[in-house]
C-alpha cells in the first residue's frame, strides 16, 4: 500500500532518493537555531531509522535524514513533530525555511534580525498561499555588515542596516543559469518589511509561470518583464499589502556579548556521524554552551568562557570550508560523487593555510544547489569523455562573492576528477 503520493509528501520535505524505496526526509531549523536537547533527540532518530548513514547540514540551515524507508516515513515524520519539528515547507512548491546569519544573535556589534523574520513568517504563514504557490520560494536575513545569508542569490533578503530600516535585495536564484538579485528597497521602514515580503509572495503566486518550472522562479518574472516594470509591479502589491497589514512594531536589539565563539566543528561534506554528534552536545551541555547551525556544513559553538574540546573532536575545528551536495549518492540529479570529492578535497587542503579562509562550493550537477558559481572557489560536476570513456570532471569556477554581493564567479578551468586536488593547490590564490 502507498503511505502518501511522493509530490504531496514534497512539501512535507521527503524526496525520493534514486535508490528505489529510499527517501530523503528535510528538516527545517528556522534560523539555524536548535537546542541542545533536540539536537540529540535527531542524533537518536538516526540511529533508529537511518543507523548506517549520517546526518547531513546542508546550506539553508536545514538538517536531512537520507536512507529512510518509505515504510518509516509516517513514524519519523510522527517523532519529529513530537520534538516541535514541522517539515511543512522543507521541500516542493513553497515558502521554504528562513536563514539567518548566523553570527547576529551573538555578535554584539550585529543586529539581530530575528523578530523580523519571526514576523514576516507569520504574516506568510496566514496568508492562505501557502498551498497554491508554482515553485519555491526563498528567504534570508542578516544584520551585519558582510552577511553570510548570501541575501544576492535569494528571492527576498533583508539585511537590516539599523534599528528602523532595512535594505531589501530580492529576485535573484541560481540554477543552470544564474541571475543575481537587485536591490529593491535601499533604506525601507522595518515595520513596512512584513509587508514587503507579503507583496512579493503576492506577485509571484499571480505571475510565476505555472507551466515551465525551468522559469517559474520569482527572478524569472524580472527577467521577464525588466527590473524597472517588476520594481513597479511590487511597488503596487505593496501599497495594498501595507493598507493591509498596517506598520508592525518590530523592536531589533544587538546581539549577545555574554557567549562568544570558540569554535566552528565543520562537517566534512555536511555529514554529521551520531555518535560524534551526541559527543558534540554532551560537551557543550557541560560548558553551558549553545549551537547554532550556520550555512556551511557547520555548527557554531558560543560559551560564556573556554571548552575542553574531546580530541576525537578537535580535528573538526580546523578543516577548510568545503560544502558539497548529496550528488550521485542518492540524488536523481547527481552526476559526480560530490561528497567524496568534499572529503578529499578537506583530507588533501587541510594543512594548506590559503584555502582555510575561502569557500569551496561543490555542485554534483549543473543545477548549483551549493552555490557553486556565487562561491569563492566553485566546481561544478560534469562528465568528460576520453578515448571513448566517460570519467568525473569539474568545471573550475572563481572570483564569486559567496552570493554577499551580486558577484559571480567565473570559469577558470575543467578538471578531472582524479587531477582536482592538485589543480587547485596550483592555483595563484
């Protein structure tokens, strides 16, 4: 019997792997931030239902079981409800989940932005489009001066530049063929924000193309009808939204100044192993230390004072920044083994001091899922034919800006698989 048709269960983050009867279950951490306790109850739900595979951080603040039995899926969607998870709008045609910097809440230097976004997903929350919606559609908010939200290759980014007022970046998105957003608003009202953001879901539930999903991203109605008749066609959404919704009375304050950062524990290819990963929250209960997931196969560690790291867990705290998607694991669309070229690239460049304050971005597929050509150093999985065989390659791609600004990266080189590593230690850094 067939527990949910596989589009419903989409929205419910749950995709089918390409491994028949496997699937992939998304869980959405609003804003990255979890508590101990719930970290350790999905460490336990790993083991229970996916005991040979790990966790997996990805990009948006998300965390992913992979290797669920479609016969679990009802119990481990039960059990994550049980620990305040709901995975409505993990996956398929939605609002997906709001990432936040993840430096704002214990940056006193920062604003911390996340009254905003709790309100502004609120207001998205009640506005009845949330089941009618052609595509997904994403958001991000900072509150520093380099946000690590990556606002430029997302639908509808706030970056809040003080108490009262925000800029709005909007319309950008990647995929094979990347545009980045522009600027909507330069110094918008914070309490307009909410209904900014209503408008532009507003916009892209009338006008996004319903019949080509290769062009039905909010960008693609820019791109459309121009920049200037699309900040026009908001700006009439926006008036109405405002009469609307009224000026809501969001109070922003800076961030934390009693925790401060010790320690970045970096998932070699997002994957977080259990054991390891319930040792992490063991020793952070222990210093009265808090986790905060950020958007680079990371989880931040914030202590009122020094940690007593385990050595099993120190060589985590110094490994390159190299975020790589599932690719031919268990995606559909996966070309390349982008996992296992994240953890070579990590064992090889560990000890080479050039490539620990830079961003590899490793995409299995043209489709850019991590980033790839927005990356400071992006590589993009191919296919490259040789006296008739087919082997792993990588398009080489540099310059990108991490999507902080609508800079791009550029296309540098093709690799072999095999050559990849010592390619880019050759490179002029």
């Amino acid at each position: 019997m067939k527990i949910i048709e596989p589009q419903a269960i989409k929205l419910f983050g749950s995709y089918p792997q390409r491994q028949e009867g496997l699937f992939m279950q998304r869980v959405p951490v609003f804003a990255g931030e979890i508590n101990i306790g719930q970290l350790k109850s999905l460490a336990e739900l790993a083991i229970r239902y996916t005991p040979t595979t790990p966790l997996h951080l990805t990009t948006r603040q998300n965390i992913e079981f992979h290797n669920v039995r479609e016969a679990d899926q009802m119990s481990l969607h039960s059990d994550l409800k049980s620990l305040g998870f709901n995975t409505f709008g993990a996956g398929g045609d939605s609002v997906r989940n709001i990432t936040i910097c993840p430096c704002c809440k214990y940056n006193p230097a920062a604003l911390d932005p996340r009254p905003l976004a709790e309100k502004v997903k609120q207001v998205l929350d009640d506005s009845g489009l949330l089941t009618s919606m052609g595509r997904k559609f994403k958001l991000a908010f900072s509150g520093c001066p380099t946000p690590q939200s990556k606002p430029y290759i997302t639908d509808f980014a706030v970056v809040v530049t003080g108490k009262a007022q925000a800029k709005v970046i909007g319309a950008g998105s990647l995929g094979p063929s990347p545009q980045a957003g522009i600027v909507l608003y330069e110094d918008l009202p914070i309490g307009q924000v909410p209904a900014l953001a209503l408008a532009a879901l507003r916009l892209f539930v009338d006008h996004g193309d319903r019949d080509n999903r290769r062009k039905a991203r909010l960008r693609h109605i820019r791109q459309r009808i121009g920049d200037e008749s699309f900040r026009n066609l908001l700006a009439e959404y926006f008036t109405r939204a405002v009469k609307e919704l009224g000026i809501q009375n969001i109070e922003l304050s800076y961030g934390r100044s009693d925790l401060h950062k010790v320690g970045t524990f970096q998932a070699v290819a997002g994957n977080l192993a259990s054991d390891e990963l319930l040792l992490l929250c063991e020793t952070a209960e222990q210093a009265q230390a808090q986790l905060q997931i950020n958007l680079q196969h990371g989880i931040e560690i914030y202590a009122p004072g020094a940690i007593d790291i385990p050595d099993s867990l120190k060589p985590y705290l110094h490994l390159p920044v190299i975020i790589a998607c599932p690719g031919s694991t268990t995606c559909k669309n996966g070309i390349v083994n982008a996992p296992a070229m994240a953890t070579e690239l990590s064992d090889k460049l560990r000890t080479d001091q050039r490539f620990l304050a830079r961003t590899i971005a490793i995409s299995g597929c043209p489709n850019n899922c991590m980033h790839s050509c927005a990356s400071e150093i992006g590589l993009i999985g191919r296919t490259k034919t040789i006296d008739g065989t087919r082997h792993e390659a990588y398009t080489i791609l540099m310059g990108g800006d991490n999507g902080s600004s609508p800079k791009f990266a550029q296309q540098t080189d093709i690799a072999l698989a095999c050559e990849l590593a010592e390619k880019l230690k050759a490179l002029n850094l």
